[in-house]
C-alpha cells in the first residue's frame, strides 16, 4: 500500500488506489465474517452508531473529493447507541459508502442520513438497482453483468455481518434516480 501512495498524483494511481480501497474492505470483511460466523450472537457492548457513521464518513472524504464527488452527513446531534461488534460495523458502513461512490456520477453528492432510531441510509444518484434485481443483489456472487466491476462479495458480506448484528438491510430507488440502502439496527 505504501508503494501505492508514493505514486505521482495522477487518474491512473487514484484509480488504483481506489480498488486497493476497495479490495482491503472485501478482505476485511470476509475475516470479519469468518470470525463471527464461529460465534454465537451475544450481547456486544453498546457503542455509538452516529460517530462510527460519521468517523467512516471523514475517512472516505479525500477518496470521495479525489474522485470528483462529495459526500453529506445528516444525523442527530445526539448519541445513537447499539449493540454490536465495532469492526464488523465499521465495515458494513465502508462497503456501503465505497458502493454509492462508484454509482455516484462525478460532481454528485453521496448523502449519508442516520436516524435516531438507528436506521443508516447512504443514497446515490447512479444508475440504481432495478426492481428485479432487488432480491439478488445481497446473494454471493452476484453482479448485474461480467462487465460490472467487483467480485460480488461486498453486499452479501454486509447481509449476512448486518443478520448477525441483528439489524436488516434493504434496497430502495432513490427518488430522482439512484440506489438508497438502508441498514437498521435495534437501539
């Protein structure tokens, strides 16, 4: 990774950078999947929902900005406590926030919205997700055509972290266009 990061600045290297992003994530959340999976679900400590949130969202914002788009945060100004496993959060917000990146047309806004009844949407203006596909998308593998990018992994890692976690996720079209997930989890 550092070889990556003494590159000159130019598309080729942000672009590289990017997918070594976005593979570290894959790879993240397969260990971390890996690591649950030999667990029961048990009783996490609470932890705050809206600074992990917002912590993911400040890491993203160069990555975003390099990329000619920009990224929203709209939360409570309180604390959003749930119970959970830290690094399997953190990871199912990164997957989420690295997808609407690469659906968000340059010069968009990813828009990150947490509620405070523990509810995250990350919003994009992209192509979106057809209705039929809807009930595919969070399943091993899947991917819209050969020529998508990715391995198909991501959204069912994040599925089977967010079932764990208790919580639920689901896809919607965002009005005007786009794919709105949303991940809810109990307080």
């Amino acid at each position: 990774m550092a070889c990556v990061e003494a590159m000159r600045d130019d598309a080729s290297s942000r672009e590289l950078r990017r997918h070594l992003d976005h593979l570290q994530n894959i790879v993240e959340q397969l260990l971390i999947s890996a690591r649950l999976s030999g667990r029961t679900p048990k009783s996490e400590a609470p932890l705050d929902f809206a600074a992990l949130v917002l912590a993911k969202v400040a890491d993203y914002t160069p990555l975003i900005m390099e990329n000619e788009r920009a990224i929203a945060f709209e939360g409570p100004s309180t604390g959003v406590m749930v119970r959970g496993d830290r690094r399997a959060l953190e990871s199912v917000i990164a997957n989420l926030i690295d997808n609407a990146l690469r659906a968000e047309p340059k010069g968009g806004t990813v828009q990150v919205r947490l509620t405070s009844e523990a509810t995250l949407e990350v919003i994009d203006h992209g192509e979106g997700v057809a209705e039929s596909d809807r009930s595919m998308i969070f399943e091993p593998f899947w991917r819209k055509s050969e020529a998508t990018p990715g391995t198909g992994l991501g959204l069912a890692i994040v599925k089977e972290i967010v079932e764990f976690q208790g919580g639920k996720i689901s896809v919607d079209e965002t009005r005007g266009g786009g794919a709105t997930f949303s991940v809810s989890f109990q307080r």
